[in-house]
C-alpha cells in the first residue's frame, strides 16, 4: 500500500458489539445491539467495501476530534465496519502518546478507538513503519536479515507499548504488520526462508501479549507473475507462521502493477493458499489512479481517485474471493470532504453501492 503524498490457523476473531440502528444508518452514536454474525451476513449479501485503510502522516496529528468525527460519520454511511490503520509509528514519529518515540501534538489513535467503539466498527492496529523498507530489502541476504531483525524489534517495542492500552478496547481486532510482502524480492529460497523466519518470530511474539488478537499482513503481486509460484509461496509462507491469521492482498489495479483481465486468476492463487491453511482473506481495492512516480516518471508518487466504472469492476472481481474487502483509502481518494474529485467518487460509490447494488 503506497504513501499517498506518493502513494492464525490459532486465532480467532474477537466478536464485539455491533449497533443495529447504525447498520441501518441512524447515526453516529447509539443504537440496540446486533451481533457480529450479523453483521457478516450482511456483508456477504451486498457487493460493496466494508472498510478502509488509514495511513497516517504528519497532517493527522493536527486534526480535532471533530474532524475524525466527520470521518466516521462518512465512512458509516457506506455501511462501512472496518479500520486498518497501517502503522502507528512511521520511521521515528509516533501516532499514539509514546514513552519510546516521537509523539504529535494531537496523536489521533485514541481518538480513531473512541469512535470505533461508538460507531461498532473494528480495528486492526498496525505496527512499525521503515520509511527505507523496500531500499533495504533489496541487499545482500545478511543485510537483509539484520535489517528485518531490527524492524521486528521496533514493532515489538511499539506492541509492547500499545498492548495495555488495547486490552479493553472492544473495537480492537488485532495487530497489523506493516511490512509488505510481494512476490518478487523473496524468489530465492535463501531470502525466501529470511523473511519466513522473520513471520514466525514476529507473529509468535505477538501471540505472547494477546492470546485473542488476529495478526495480518498484506501484499501484492506483479504483472507477469506465475501463479501456480505465488501460490506456492504463500503457502509456504502462512505454514511456517501459523499465527498469522489474515492476509489481505492487493488488488494492484491502481498501481498498474495488475490489469482487471489478470486480477481474477492472481486473487484465485492467493485464495487456495491462504484457505488452504484456514486462514482468511480480505482484498484490499485501490480505489485510486496513479498519475506519478515510478514506473511512470521520476517525480514522487502521486494520484488521483480512480472512476467509478473501474471501483465497480475491481469490486465485482474481488467479491468471488472475498466478503472483506477494504479501499485503499476512503480518507485520500473517496472523501466527501475533501477536494470536488474525492467528493464525487465517494458521491458515486454511494448512489451506485449504497443506495444501488454495485
């Protein structure tokens, strides 16, 4: 999932409480209880986002309550029920009030729980961001082992940080890694077993400070790619780290590194290896178009919001995988607060798969 100023087979789902009167959209607060079945069910009968991505930047630690509170409200009125937050410390500043790193004067994680309680909604909760992640990913194997090994030592000082203030939490699902996994820097089998080694120590530590919280990852996979490999890789990957519960896979489509015709067969090779492990799936839909940065040109990353005929194809590809899929993101490209283009798109998604059937 790229910037946007650039762009466990053991675990099980914690169930929280989910307000009827807010499914049906009867506001922010309040409501008689429904029941996360429920709620489920729901999803898998319309063809439509469940959630978002939040990827925090140096803007959110100046935003006031009210402003997330528009936020959710927005996002409620899609009928949406899910928060990723992708990192919660993003190189050394941190998003939530830290004793470790560098905390804004508004860190907005609290705040995100406080409305996601209220609202129903649930959250996975991610952990350490390396700014130079994919620079460094590319060196020797030795190089690329220590590296990780002092990622997975930052996440865990942030885990170990956030985990008594996410105990009570009932919007908290769990834990989100926020390294990326793609299908082209782990080809050879030697770095292949680094970054599986990595997982499994990761994901095992993790599992130490709550029994209950579901641990996920994301990635993606390239033009080209072979599937019956990526298949493979997965695999091998979820058996050597078995609390890793829930991989939400890209769709790519933004980006171009997928075209709609290659989705289907890439998202059908994730979905055999990851449900062959009994662990879940979720898609992640790229709910933008990318205009700059590579592969395009030299200048950094920068997009605009995708058109709604393309959001409803990649949508309709991505429910034969998935009932959970999530944009990337609401608050960046589909945000009726935001500039008139991220105004319309979140006007059109509504009529189309709100108040339509998508």
């Amino acid at each position: 999932m790229r910037r946007t100023e650039r762009p466990g087979a053991s675990d099980q789902a914690r169930r929280a409480t989910v307000t009827a009167g807010l499914l049906m959209m009867g506001g922010l607060f309040g409501g008689c209880a429904s029941t996360a079945q429920e709620r489920e069910r729901e999803q898998q009968q319309t063809p439509r986002l469940s959630g978002t991505v939040v990827q925090f930047n140096p803007q959110h630690n100046l935003r006031t309550r009210g402003d997330w509170e528009r936020l959710f409200r927005s996002l409620r009125a899609l009928g949406m029920t899910q928060i990723v937050v992708q990192w919660t410390v993003d190189g050394t500043a941190a998003y939530y009030p830290s004793q470790r790193f560098r905390a804004g004067p508004m860190p907005p994680l609290d705040t995100l729980l406080d409305l996601a309680e209220a609202t129903g909604m649930r959250m996975l909760v991610g952990l350490a961001h390396d700014p130079q992640y994919w620079s460094h990913i590319v060196g020797e194997p030795a190089q690329v082992a220590h590296h990780l090994g002092r990622l997975r030592e930052r996440s865990l000082r942030v885990a170990r940080e956030l985990a008594p203030r996410l105990a009570h939490r009932r919007a908290f699902e769990g834990w989100y890694l926020s390294e990326e996994i793609d299908d082209l820097n782990w080809r050879d089998p030697a770095r292949r077993a680094i970054v599986s080694d990595h997982l499994q120590a990761l994901t095992s530590e993790l599992r130490t400070l709550d029994a209950r919280a579901r641990i996920a990852i994301s990635g993606f996979a390239n033009a080209g790619t072979d599937r019956a490999v990526l298949q493979a890789f997965w695999d091998g990957l979820l058996a050597e780290a078995p609390e890793l519960g829930v991989v939400m896979f890209q769709d790519g489509v933004g980006v171009g590194k997928l075209s709609l015709e290659e989705l289907p067969d890439v998202l059908a090779a994730v979905q055999r290896a990851v449900e062959g492990r009994r662990r879940e799936l979720r898609v992640i839909v790229e709910v933008f178009r990318q205009t700059a940065g590579t592969p395009i040109d030299d200048r950094p990353f920068a997009a605009e919001p995708a058109p709604i005929e393309r959001v409803r194809r990649q949508i309709a590809i991505a429910r034969s995988f998935s009932t959970g899929l999530l944009a990337f993101t609401v608050p960046d490209y589909m945000n009726p607060d935001d500039a008139p283009a991220k105004a319309q798109l979140y006007e059109e998604y509504r009529r189309a798969c709100v108040e339509g059937d998508c």
